[in-house]
C-alpha cells in the first residue's frame, strides 16, 4: 500500500523549485551547524579517499547543497523537512529517520551521472535532485523518484560505496 505521499509524487512531473534569499539562508545555516557539529569526527573511508583525491567538494558546500535540495523537495511535495541538525553522537541513532516525509530520502548529485542508495534506504523511495544555481543555490532540479528496491542488481551495485548507483534518466517514471 502506497502511502498518501508516494501518491503526490507519482504524479507529478519533473521540475524545477526556486528558493528564496530566506530559504537559502537557513538551509546555510543549519549547513554550517551540521558541519561544526561534526567537528573531528572520522569519514567513512570511500569519503576520505575522495577528499585525499581531490573529489570530494569542502563539507560546507555539500551540506549547503544537500539541505536546499531536501528542502526544495519538501517544499515541492509539500511535506516535512526532518531538519538534518543533530548532535554527532546521535548520528547512528538517526539511519531510519528519512530526509523528508515519512518515506523520502533525497540525493542530490554534483557531477555523476548515477544517484547512490544505500541498504538502510530500502524500504524508502528516493528522490533524485540537483542544485542548478551553485553561486546562489536558490534552483534545485528534481528528476524524479524511483523505488530502490527495483535497483538492487548486481548491474546498479558499486563495491566503492557498498551500495548501489542508479542512472539519473531512471528517475522520474
């Protein structure tokens, strides 16, 4: 049984949502503060091999980015924002809390062309984003959602992030 968002999303189209000055603002904010909150922690090591590489963009921005693309989401769905501020240490206590709604994690993309999931996120639908605008992150494209597990085969799987990957055009059936 779908549940009452899962419905909403379904039928509507991909498309573009435009944040304001305002919008923005808080979601950089809280960015900042999920940063300093994470202060000394230790990245998982496919984060730290990215970082050494040079792959990875500074934690800030990603925050930034992430928060405006989970909150364009919300506000194109018009559900809640499980607002992504907590204390470091209770980091693992937080794997089933979804990014908005009650069943949505969204994931937002930089350079790839493939959206991750990982094994916690089954059971959830996951939307697949992108921050057009990254001198203002005021424009966010949503490409659509897709149910992760339809995407568990050995073809989406990636060893590198023990997890799997799925190409951007999956999005949005």
């Amino acid at each position: 049984m779908l549940h009452v968002a899962a419905l909403i999303i379904l039928i509507m189209d991909t498309m573009i949502v435009k944040l304001s000055k305002d919008e923005v603002r808080i979601c950089s904010q809280l960015a900042l503060e999920r940063w300093l909150a994470k202060w000394d922690s230790i990245d998982k090591p496919n984060y730290a091999e990215g970082k050494t590489q040079g792959r990875l963009e500074h934690e800030v921005l990603a925050n930034i980015r992430s928060n405006v693309c989970e909150w364009a989401a919300a506000k194109l769905y018009n559900v809640s924002w499980n607002t992504p501020w907590y204390p470091n240490y209770l980091h693992g206590e937080r794997k089933d809390i979804p990014d908005i709604g009650n069943i949505w994690e969204v994931r937002s993309v930089r350079t790839s062309t493939g959206i991750p999931f990982w094994s916690k996120d089954l059971g959830k639908y996951i939307i697949g984003t992108k921050c057009l605008d990254m001198e203002k992150f005021s424009e966010v494209y949503v490409f659509g959602h897709i149910d992760p597990n339809e995407f568990t085969g050995k073809e989406y799987y990636d060893h590198l992030i023990d997890g799997w990957r799925v190409p951007i055009d999956s999005f949005g059936r």
